[in-house]
C-alpha cells in the first residue's frame, strides 16, 4: 500500500511549501486542478506548478476538457 499526499490550492506559496512538507514522506505528490467549470473552487493549473524533479506528480483533472491540459501535465 502507498499512502501519497495531496495538494489542493490556488497559491503557488502553499504549493511550494506542500512540496517541502512531504519531501520526507513521498516521492509521489497527488495534485488536484479545477478551474471552475466542473467545480465552483479553482486551483492552480498545470502550468502554474514550480518545476521540480524531486517528484512524480499525479494529476486529478477536475475540469470539463482535460485533454487541453494532457500536454502540461506530461
């Protein structure tokens, strides 16, 4: 079993340091992104996330066309 964290925010801050947070716990990061079609909340996008190599991120596309966010998330 694999327990990964999740990250849930529309600020870059609590996103940098969520990765700081769990740098000890896991080397796979869960992000959810919304942009408030499917969802009334919002998050950060894809391309908002700091650039790390320290982590396998999993993407949760909470959108209402995930396929213009495929490519952002490779």
């Amino acid at each position: 079993m694999q327990i990964v964290p999740a990250v849930l925010t529309d600020q870059l801050s609590d996103a940098e340091a969520a990765l700081v947070a769990y740098r000890s716990l896991s080397r796979v990061i869960h992000v959810d992104v919304m942009d408030g079609s499917l969802t009334t909340a919002q998050t950060l996008l894809p391309t908002d996330w700091p650039l790390t190599t320290d982590y396998s991120l999993s993407w949760h596309l909470m959108v209402a066309e995930p396929e213009q966010y495929v490519d952002d998330c490779l």
